[in-house]
C-alpha cells in the first residue's frame, strides 16, 4: 500500500514529465510563450508579485494559487503543455520551475561553452549553424 506522501511525489514525477515532454515537442516560439506564462504564474505564487486588483498578497496558499491560476496565466500554461487541472493544483508551481529550467538549460549550456572555449563568436557561429541544418519539427 503507497503512502500519501509516495502518491504526491509520484503525482508530481508524472505531471512534471508530461510537461516537459510536451514542451520539447513544441516550437521555440511555443516555448517561449509557455516560459512567460510560468513566469507570470510564479511571480505571484511566490508572492514576487501582488496578485491582480489587490493592494496585499492572498496570505492563504490555496486561494493564491487559485487566483494566480486564473489571473496570472496558470490556466494558458496548463492548456498549452496538455495538463488537465484543478485552479488549486498543488503540483502545478513546481511543474512550472521544471519548465523554467528546461527552457533556460540550452541558453546555460553555451554560455558555459563560450566561456569554457573562450571563443564565444565560435560557440554563437556552430549553434546558428546547427539550428539551420536541423529539420524542421513541422516536416514529420
């Protein structure tokens, strides 16, 4: 028999791999769009931001993750990467992290390159030139 605990983080394992499973299968365009609403979606979760027509932060975790679902585009960033949700969804902020991070590794990773190298025109010249021989994901 699992524990509740086993469920949420198995809960959490799947949500976060479907995210991410369904954000490399989109454009970089789509990325990007996605990457802004989890943004928006933290900074009022994370009380950075005051929700939407308020003058104080929502102090009950819940009700902020509600309102910052339905003002703050969770629910865009929900339907974009395919996850069926309630507005309470307590999976959803560090599903959000997860699509952060995967949307910032590639940048991260030629930053370490041309700086490692220390050739960055080098590193910036091989990933514009990979990124115009890749297929396009759309010709499948």
């Amino acid at each position: 028999m699992t524990t509740t605990e086993e469920r949420t983080t198995t809960d959490q394992t799947r949500q976060t791999r479907h995210a991410l499973t369904a954000l490399v299968r989109t454009s970089a365009g789509r990325q990007r769009l996605i990457r802004d609403c989890a943004e928006r979606y933290l900074a009022q979760v994370d009380r950075r931001w005051l929700p939407a027509g308020y003058s104080h932060p929502i102090d009950d975790d819940r009700d902020n993750r509600i309102d910052a679902f339905l003002e703050r585009r969770g629910d865009q960033l929900a339907r974009m990467l395919g996850l069926a949700l309630r507005p309470d969804d307590e999976h959803l902020p560090a599903t959000a992290r997860a699509v952060i991070a995967a949307c910032d590794e590639p940048v991260i990773a030629l930053t370490e390159a041309a700086h490692l190298s220390g050739d960055p025109v080098g590193i910036a010249v091989a990933y514009v030139v990979a990124g115009t021989l890749a297929p396009s994901p759309l010709a499948y």
